[in-house]
C-alpha cells in the first residue's frame, strides 16, 4: 500500500512538472508571435477601387457617304491589395467589336520595392501608344503602328524592375503564350517573348527600347522598337518606329512608324479644364500579321498612310476624364490601291 501511495505521489509531481514546462513554452511562442510585426488593415484598405470607361462615338465616310455609330469602349474594372506584397487586377470590355472581350486580369506580386512578378492576362508589355487605355488616347483611333502590328495580349508572366534615383528606368521581361485566352490550357511547344526598357533621362522626356519575337501560327516574327516622348508644359510630342522581319525570309521586311504633336490650352473654368489640338503622320509599309487565311495562306495588307488633324475638349481632367474629341482622317495608298476610309469621327470620353 505504502509503494502504490508513493508511485501516485511521483506521477503527480511529474505530471506538474511537464504542465508547467507546457506552460513555459505556450508562453514563449505568444511573445514570438507577438513580436511578429504583420500589417495592419481597415475595412477601406481591402475595398477594391472600381473603374468604368465608356468611349461612344459618331463616324462619317466623307469618300462613300456613309455613316455610322459605334460603342468603341465599355470597360469596367476592379483591383486592389489584400497584401503589401500582394495585388490584382480585373479589367474587361462588354462591348470591344462588338464582343466581349478580356483586357487585364493578373495577380502580382511584389516582394520589395520596384521588383514585381506578375501573371495572369495583360497586354504584352511594347510599344508606348500599345500600353495606353482608351481614355488617355491623344486621337480616337490608334497608329498603324499600333493596329497592325503591336496589338498582342495573352496569358503570360512578367518580371518588372523600377528604379527613381538619379536616371529612372524601368526594365521589363516576360513570356506569354501564343493560342489566346480561350485556349489557355493547351500547351505549347514554342511562346511569344518580350522585352521593354523605358528611361528618363531628364525632366519630362523619356526614351523606350523594346523587343517581341512573337509567333500567332507557323511563322515567327522579330519586332524591333524605338520610342521617344517629351513633355513641356501643355505640349506633348512623340514618335515611334517599328521594324519587323520574318523567320525564312518568308516577306521583306515591314517598316512602321508614327509621330505627333498634342498641345492643351489651360482653360481651367469649373465647366471646362482644357482645349487641346493635335496632328500625326503614320505610316507602314506592306504588313502580314502572321495568321493564315480560310485558305490557308498568309496575306499582304498593302502600304499605306494617313494624316490625322484632332480638335479636344477636357471638362475634366482628373480625377475623372470627361470630354469631347473630333478627329479627321485622310488615308494615302499606292496608286493601284482604291481609298475609301477618310473619316470624321465624334467622340464621347467618360472615364472613372
């Protein structure tokens, strides 16, 4: 009886011993966690921001006498940042030729400052006039540059490096592929690749490289691009070249090339912020986009070229955009090609 009482009283006091060593520990890990610095969030951090954009216009054939109305643009939108490191973007347009269609839909993710990775579906990052949205277009249409050639957007990843002291640039990479959002889960045996340099050397002036080896069917192209864009007070000037050449020699090389000049009055009025006039020349030599026709052949778009004078009114500039644009366009072909698509187009710009 004696050996029970005491064999009881020894598991007792071992049992108290490993409670109170539990405790210890339990403790030591609620100070660790603690000290643990984690962001701190409101409920107005994780609402995501919202965007609209809605681009409706008038156009009037002045060579067929022909007209018509269009809604160009319906975009809306949302991102937004549940992480420091973390955040999204979700961009679509109801109404792009008349179709619904996917603009920018990623997550990104930044582990420090100016270093960020990104995937999901985006515009390939080329070319400057490429990479702006519809509201801040200087013209209602955009370049040949831009409409032939550099229209490329798919699902892909891209790494991104900023940097702001002394000479700010900003240095981009990434590799998408070549079948379109809605063949996304096939795989592929050969991608489209990019890369994209811009650099501010001074105040308002900034100098973008780019490359593209892009590949739609069979055959691959290789897009060489220089830009240039300044900046001084209203006036805006800016210019862009393109060369591109085929694998096998398939075609001659393609030639585009666009430049303009933007000045905004400051009217500052309540009702009005500001008048703006604009003249561009854009050109581009003979052009296949790489895709195969029903028949199965690859096709030439012919030489072309076009003057585009702009008249614009800003009622507001930020933080939303409202206004009114009015573009007049005269196309230029060779001679043994007919034109018939000088244009005067009316534009309704809302943006949110």
């Amino acid at each position: 009886m004696k050996r029970l009482l005491l064999l009881l009283c020894i598991i007792c006091c071992i049992s108290a011993l490993n409670a109170q060593q539990n405790d210890s520990v339990a403790v030591a890990k609620t100070k660790a966690q603690d000290s643990i610095v984690r962001p701190k969030f409101n409920k107005r951090d994780l609402i995501p921001n919202f965007t609209a954009t809605v681009l409706g216009r008038y156009e009037f054939n002045t060579e067929l006498l022909t007209h018509h109305f269009e809604l160009r643009h319906t975009r809306i939108g949302m991102s937004g940042s549940p992480h420091p490191m973390f955040s999204y973007m979700a961009l679509v347009d109801l109404t792009y030729g008349g179709k619904f269609s996917p603009v920018s839909i990623f997550a990104k993710f930044t582990p420090v400052k100016g270093l960020s990775f990104l995937i999901g579906y985006d515009k390939m990052p080329f070319s400057n006039e490429n990479l702006l949205s519809p509201y801040k277009y200087y013209f209602s249409d955009k370049s040949f540059l831009t409409q032939k050639i550099t229209a490329w957007s798919d699902v892909g990843g891209v790494i991104s490096y900023k940097w702001d002291k002394v000479v700010p640039f900003e240095l981009k990479a990434g590799i998408f592929n070549s079948s379109g959002f809605s063949k996304q889960m096939q795989f592929q045996k050969s991608l489209n690749y990019v890369a994209r340099g811009t650099f501010n050397f001074f105040k308002g002036f900034e100098l973008s490289l780019n490359y593209a080896a892009v590949k739609p069917e069979a055959l691959r192209m290789h897009n060489f691009d220089a830009g240039i864009a300044y900046d001084f007070k209203g006036l805006h000037l800016d210019a862009e070249y393109i060369f591109k050449w085929f694998d096998k020699g398939e075609f001659a090389p393609t030639h585009a090339l666009q430049c303009f000049a933007y000045y905004a009055f400051k009217i500052n009025k309540i009702w009005l912020d500001n008048v703006a006039l604009g003249l561009r020349y854009d050109a581009i030599s003979a052009n296949c986009n790489g895709k195969l026709n029903e028949a199965g052949e690859y096709v030439l778009e012919p030489t072309r070229q076009r003057i585009t004078a702009g008249f614009t009114m800003m009622f507001i500039e930020k933080p939303c955009r409202a206004g009114i644009r009015l573009n007049y366009e005269k196309n230029f072909f060779h001679k043994d090609v007919e034109s018939k698509e000088d244009r005067l187009i009316l534009e309704l710009i809302v943006h949110y």
